[in-house]
C-alpha cells in the first residue's frame, strides 16, 4: 500500500507517514490472536489514523465475518451469551448487514475511510 496516495479524512490532504504501531487481540472462532496494528500520521493535519484490514471492526474483538454467523445463526458457541445477546442488540437494527455499516456503527466518533484492495 502506498501511504502517500491516501486522501486525509480529515484535511484532505495527501501525504502520510508511518508514525506508530500497537498491539491488537482478536477474537476468531474463539480462539484469541494477537496483531499489529499500523498508525500513520498525516503530514499536513497530524491526525492519527490506523489502518485495519477488512474483516477488523474498529473498537472490536470479534471479526466480521463472526458477527455475521452470530446474526444469521443467533448462536455461537464460541462466545458467551451476554456477549452474544449484544451483538444481537447492537447489530440487528441495521438495515444492511455489511462490513462498511457496521464499521461505521461501530466507529465512535473518528471517520472510517474504505479502500479498495
């Protein structure tokens, strides 16, 4: 990926660099991972943004494609029911059931930026 060709969310500027990187769990069948996330910066606004591949939900443990099973199936045995019951809650109400609404349901109060691969 060439950082230098990402639009800033926020300036609307090019030009990122790479500033930090952290630690991240996820959750996958019930089985805990541990990965690397990647900050940059961008050189005009000195936002902070990291970059997530697609299946990650920002500010969450469980993986896209877990949380689509949960919502098809209402079961999992790989997660506990209250957490389960969440989920249920939290992502029910969507009108579509894909990747970028929930991400966005999911975002706070940052923008999430979608890049085709």
């Amino acid at each position: 990926m060439n950082i230098n060709s990402l639009e800033c969310p926020y300036c609307h500027e090019y030009g990122f660099s790479y500033h930090a990187y952290y630690i991240r769990h996820i959750y996958i069948f019930g089985k805990k991972y541990t990965i690397r996330i990647t900050r940059v910066i961008c050189r005009h606004c000195h936002k902070t943004h990291a970059i997530l591949i697609e299946d990650i939900i920002p500010y969450s443990q469980i993986r896209f494609e877990d949380i689509l099973y949960m919502l098809k199936n209402k079961t999992a045995d790989f997660i506990d029911m209250s957490h389960l019951s969440y989920i249920l809650k939290k992502y029910t109400p969507l009108s579509s059931i894909t990747y970028k609404n929930i991400c966005i349901r999911n975002r706070r109060k940052y923008i999430c930026m979608f890049l085709s691969t």
